[in-house]
C-alpha cells in the first residue's frame, strides 16, 4: 500500500496496517495488524511525503486503516491529517 500523508500543527504519529473489525470503526478502535507506524512532521501537510506498508496475510475480511492521535487523547493534541493517493497492489 502507497499512500501520501502530511500534519498540520503538530508531529503527528500515524499507525498504518490493517483490522477485520466489522461494522463502524472510530478513532478508539485499535488497529489488529499495525505494519508500520510513522511520524509526520509539523506543517507536512502542505507538502505530503508518501509513505508505504506491506499487509501480509490479507483476505476479503481485511479493512486497511490508518490512525492518528494514538499518544493522547487530549484535544490540543489533534492535527488535521489528510491521506491521499492511495494505491494498493496486490501479489
């Protein structure tokens, strides 16, 4: 999976992988698989870098996912964080 992703007003920690949770998923909902985790840089958001991970073991339960905000619950904490260009391949 490639994707691009970038923060707004603060480093941003961002946890990448996947889940088979079904239903609606939150931001209190843990990711099962984390494959990687990153850290945006403040003000990255004007200027995306592009990230990638590998999702080993995918079947056609697997949700991809993506999670902010997993240091602090607080609300001064938040960054806008937008994701984008996002390409799967599949081996």
């Amino acid at each position: 999976v490639r994707f691009t992703a970038g923060a707004e007003k603060i480093n941003t920690p961002l946890q990448v992988g996947s889940t088979t949770t079904t239903g609606t998923i939150d931001s209190g909902t843990d990711i099962s698989n984390i494959c990687r985790t990153v850290e945006l840089p403040k003000g990255s958001n004007s200027s995306p870098q592009e990230y990638s991970f590998d999702v080993n073991g995918a079947g056609q339960t697997t949700r991809l996912s993506w999670r902010t905000n997993i240091t602090s619950g607080t609300w001064g904490t938040y960054s806008d964080t937008p994701i984008d260009n996002i390409l799967v391949s599949i081996k």
